[in-house]
C-alpha cells in the first residue's frame, strides 16, 4: 500500500471515526466472543480427543527398531474450542479499555499490532483443534501446525510494520505468510485422504464442513489484507479494513465453534 501522510484533517476524521464506533465494536465483541465461550464451556459434553508422541520402539526377536505411537494426553475438546473465543473476548475488551488510545494511534498509522498478537494465538488454536477433528493427533504435527499458523499471522504484522513508511508496497512478508499459513491445510488434507481411505469412505461430515468453511474465512483474511494495500474501493480508508477484520475474526470462531458443537460436543460422532 503506496503510503502517504495524512493530513489533520484527515488524521482528526479517522480517530473521531475511531473514536465513536471501534471502541463500541471492540466492546461488543467481548461480550459476544465470551458468552459463545461461556455457553461452550456450560454446554458441552466433556469430550477428550487424544493426543499422542511418535517414539522408537524395539523388536527383541529381530533386534529391529520402528516408528510407535503411544499416549501422550488427552485434551478436553470443548475447553480447545472455548479457548480460542476468551482469547479473543480477552484481546477485545483489553483494547476497548486501558489500551484503546494506544490503538487508535496505531490506527492512524496503518496498523494493528494487537490483532496479529491475539490472531497469532487464537488462529492457531483454531487450526489445532480443526486437525484434531481430521485425525491429527500427534503432538509434534500439532505444535508445528500451531506454529506456522502463528508465523503467518506474525507475517501480517511484519507487512505492516514493514510497510507504514514506504512509497511501494513491499509484498514480501505477505506472501511468506501465504506460504506458510497453506502448510497446515495441506497436511490436514493428506490425512483427510489417509482417514477416509481407511474408513471406507465413511468420516464425519462435519468435519469436511469445517474444513471448507474456515478455509474460506483464513483466505479472506488474506484478501481483506491485499485490498487494504491495493486501496480497493472502500479498503482505501484502513478503519473499514479493520472492521471487516474485526467482523470476520467474529464470524470465523463463531462458525467454527458451533460446527464442533453441533458435529461432536452434543452427541457422539
């Protein structure tokens, strides 16, 4: 995004624009992430999803070794999904209170550090529990999903601060967190492939509506990004960029929380 210094005049219209709407917005989007949360917590079956490490075992008659999976933990599914909406209830009503001005002035330069540090967490939470749900159960795959998830959102921030001060847009953290966030997708996929072929074709549908929707949602994070840059239409203005963050952060969890909860929290699968 070509970035130019704003005039008073404009910088005074988008901190009143900040002013009398993102403080409300970030409120209300506490309140709603939370009780999703709350509702998740005081809802769910206690569901516990395992966990597992992959270690050296050892044959003795053909003093052979290979690859054993052995229990590691078994995590409490509704406390994952749960997880990732007081995350975000935390990070909202943090930034509605003690550090609302601090905030704004990001705003007013082009950025939003606090979204890639809760995005960094709670996203990659959110793709911990979508692999799980898909059969990934190893706790090496899932700290490595974790944290590529983290990398690409740490990427946004890295695009932002990179770009606040420069006449053309340096795309190259952008696309290192393309390439880093379209990993996890593609070792969800292989065992999507692996799990269904095992199964003779049966695998929970809910699971496959999952996957697709909130593939969907990380992409338009992405597009939203790029059309901030390219100053498309509306997403000349960065605030209507960071509302349509703020939307599809809300949206994205809420559609993925209640899938699980619908697909296995309430019932068996």
């Amino acid at each position: 995004m070509a970035t130019t210094t704003p005039t008073a005049g404009e910088t005074s219209n988008q901190r009143s624009s900040g002013d009398t709407r993102l403080r409300s917005w970030n409120a209300v989007m506490a309140v709603l992430h939370f009780l999703q949360a709350l509702g998740m917590v005081l809802l769910a079956e206690g569901v516990l999803w395992p966990v597992t490490r992959t270690r050296y075992g050892f044959n003795p008659e053909t003093e052979s070794i290979f690859p054993e999976t052995v229990s590691f933990i078994d995590a409490n599914l509704p406390l994952l999904v749960a997880g990732f909406l007081f995350i975000s209830a935390l990070a909202h009503a943090i930034i509605a209170t003690n550090r609302y001005e601090a905030y704004i002035a990001y705003l007013d330069r082009g950025m939003n550090p606090y979204r890639w540090y809760e995005y960094s967490v709670s996203a990659s939470l959110m793709i911990v529990v979508i692999g799980m749900l898909a059969g990934v159960w190893d706790l090496g795959t899932l700290v490595a999903l974790f944290g590529l998830v983290a990398v690409m959102n740490l990427c946004g921030l890295l695009m932002e601060q990179r770009n606040e001060l420069t006449d053309e847009t340096d795309w190259t953290p952008f696309w290192v967190g393309v390439l880093a966030g379209i990993v996890p997708w593609i070792v969800i996929a292989i065992t999507f492939i692996g799990s269904v072929t095992a199964s003779a074709g049966e695998f929970p549908q809910f699971v496959i509506y999952i996957y697709i929707s909130i593939f969907v949602f990380f992409n338009l994070f992405t597009l939203n990004m790029a059309l901030q840059y390219l100053e498309v239409s509306r997403w000349k203005n960065y605030l209507f960029g960071e509302r349509m963050y703020i939307v599809l952060s809300l949206v994205a969890k809420s559609v993925l929380a209640w899938q699980v909860y619908f697909g296995t929290l309430n019932s068996p699968i």
